[in-house]
C-alpha cells in the first residue's frame, strides 16, 4: 500500500537513524509488516548505494523453530544467525503481528532459547551493529490500543515520524544532571524506592535504536535498590498480560511482589540469578505517546513516564547485571494515574510527570511537539 507517511517513515530509518553509507550491508529483519515499507527500505538503501538483504520470519513459522525445545538446536540456530548478523554493517528490525497474544507455551522452553539464541545473536553480533527495532501497526495492534485502523495509523506515524533531533537537544540537560546524580527517590501511589545511580552512564534515546524513542536511560548501581514500587501501566511477557507489579527491593534484589498473576510472574523473575535485579531506571518523555498502547517498545517512551527493567543492563550504562531477559516496567506519574515525584539528591525535578527545574522544562511534553 503506497503511503508517503511509509516513504518518510523508511527515509528517516535509513537516513537519520542508521545513518546508512555506501557499501555498507544492511539486514532487514521482518515480520508481519507492509511489504511496501519494506520495498520502500530498500529503495533508499540502494540511493545511498548500500546493499540491501532481508530475512522474513512469519511470526507463527518462527514460533515453531523456537519451540523445538533442544540445546542442542539452539546452539545450531544462534551460530547460523550469529554468523549472519556479525557479517551485516546495519540491522533494522520490523515486528509485526496479527496477535498480540501470540507466545511458546512452555516457559523453560522460552527460557533455554533466550539464554542460548539472544545472549549470542543479540548480545554479541546485533548490539554491536548500528540497528534500529520497531513494531509495525497491524490490524491486532490497533485492536490492542482500542483504536480504529485509521485512528491507530495516523497515531503510529505521527509518533514515529516525531523530530528526534530537537528531542535529542532537549535532554543535553537532563543528561548533565543525571551523570551528576548519585541519589534517586521515587515517590507515588503504592511507591517509595531509593537507588543511586552514580558512575554508572546516561545515554539519550532519539530515534536511533527504537522507533518510536523517547527515553533517557541508565541503571541503578545493583544492590542500591530498596523499598517498594507499583508499576500502574499493564505489560505483555510472552503473550501473558500483567496488571499492577508492585515489587519489595531489600538491597538491590527483588524479595516479594504482588502481580495479577503471580504465578507467571514467579516463573519470569526466577529465569537466572540477575533476573531478580534491575538493569535499567529511564524517564518516558515523547509527546505523542499520551495512553498505554500496551507494547512495551510505545508504553516505555510515554509522557510522564519512568521504567525499569529488570534483567540484564545495557553496556553503555553498566551495573554488572547478567540475564536472560531484559522485560520493562513502566509507572506513570501523570494524575490520571495518581501522580507522583522524582528526587535527584534530595532535590525535586519532576512532578506529575512535569519537569520543575527551569533547566529540564524542555522536555515537558508542551516543549517537544
């Protein structure tokens, strides 16, 4: 379907997010999305005379590789695709699904292929690629977000479509403060937590790695989380919705929670040793992304946000934490959601979800559209 919001959209992923050179091997690594986009991908990869190659993974095709439940295959399929990706310059990644729902049934089994297939793929060829992730607008997306068709479309391009270079000059000051910061408290409905994240790196997300982006992110020194908080916004862990996580920190670790399913929930945060520690704290701040749309790569990014991860960390903002998984949490702080405040060393700088200081106001949702 020809839409020149798909022609922008794959121009600004080319050009402005993977910054794509001549000679360079770009991965296009696809599911469930319109085949024009993809069409549209490579035809600006060819304009800054690139190469272009694709893998389509049909996401119920795929499902039943990730499902053979062997060690032994697993090994096999993450040196074939490792192999592949470490070969590539770029990798843009486009998810699309006609459930949302859509998941292997079998824990362990979900459990033993992230350990063996992401750790390589992900964690040793992809990360260390320029590579962008999004989701594509499907028809089971927009039923997700309760949104008409069209209503979601014209909400999705106008989201990815956001001018992440003002954005990007907007949090230059939020960056300054936070590689100062030693002290974080988070106080809100059902919530008060402390951790410092001192010495460990700040890194602003515009458009670069996710589309849509909006974040700003680093992690909480490990064993410096204590005290309680609500995440109010839901989440989807392979294919399970939760409502309401409310997490117990005792020095860094996880030690008691309430979920709607605590069950499930048990079995995610028990994948390895790190999967009961936090390997991220960031601030959601696109203007655009006002409501949960219930996919974690939108909800974390939405105004007047924070989230934390709990899992692995990032190597650009390091706490030493090791995982399986990666699964953000997100808390709204608008006053919809009960509102809620943000201290760096004992100072306020948000409310609300509203930056205070007259430094950070840049980045109030008002100031970025």
């Amino acid at each position: 379907m020809k839409d020149s919001r798909i022609e922008l959209l794959a121009k600004n992923i080319v050009n402005k997010s993977c910054k794509v050179k001549a000679n360079e091997k770009v991965l296009i690594d696809f599911s469930g999305c319109d085949d024009y986009f993809v069409i549209c991908l490579i035809r600006e990869i060819k304009k800054v005379k690139a190469y272009p190659f694709i893998w389509e993974r049909e996401p119920r095709i795929f499902k039943e590789l990730q499902n053979y439940g062997k060690e032994e295959y697993y090994n096999m399929l993450s040196n074939f695709d490792y192999e592949v990706m470490n070969n590539m310059d770029v990798v843009i990644m486009v998810k699309g699904s006609e459930n949302a729902f859509e998941r292997i049934d079998n824990l362990k089994i979900k459990q033993m292929y992230d350990k063996l297939y992401y750790e390589k793929v992900h964690g040793k060829a992809r990360l260390f690629k320029r590579w962008i992730l999004l989701v594509w607008p499907t028809k089971a997306f927009s039923q997700l977000a309760n949104m008409s068709t069209e209503e979601f479309e014209d909400f999705y391009f106008k989201v990815c479509n956001l001018d992440y270079l003002k954005m990007k000059k907007a949090m230059l000051n939020l960056e300054k403060l936070m590689n100062k910061t030693d002290k974080v408290k988070i106080v809100a409905k059902n919530t008060e937590l402390t951790f410092s994240i001192k010495n460990i790196g700040v890194v602003k997300c515009c458009g670069e790695n996710n589309i849509p982006d909006g974040e700003i992110y680093t992690a909480p020194v490990k064993n410096s989380i204590n005290g309680y908080i609500t995440f109010n916004i839901p989440v989807i862990y392979n294919g399970v919705e939760f409502n309401n996580i409310c997490l117990h920190f005792e020095n860094g670790k996880i030690v008691k929670f309430e979920t709607s399913n605590d069950k499930a929930f048990k079995n995610i945060i028990d994948t390895d040793s790190g999967s009961r520690y936090i390997g991220e704290f960031a601030f959601g701040v696109n203007p655009y992304i006002k409501e949960p749309v219930k996919d974690i790569l939108f909800d974390e990014k939405m105004e007047k946000s924070i989230h934390m991860a709990i899992g692995a960390c990032y190597s650009d903002a390091n706490n030493s934490n090791k995982s399986a998984i990666h699964w953000d949490l997100i808390q709204s702080h608008s006053k919809k959601y009960g509102g809620g405040k943000i201290y760096f060393d004992d100072v306020l700088i948000r409310e609300n979800g509203l930056f205070i200081l007259p430094e950070l106001v840049a980045l109030n949702p008002e100031n970025l559209v």
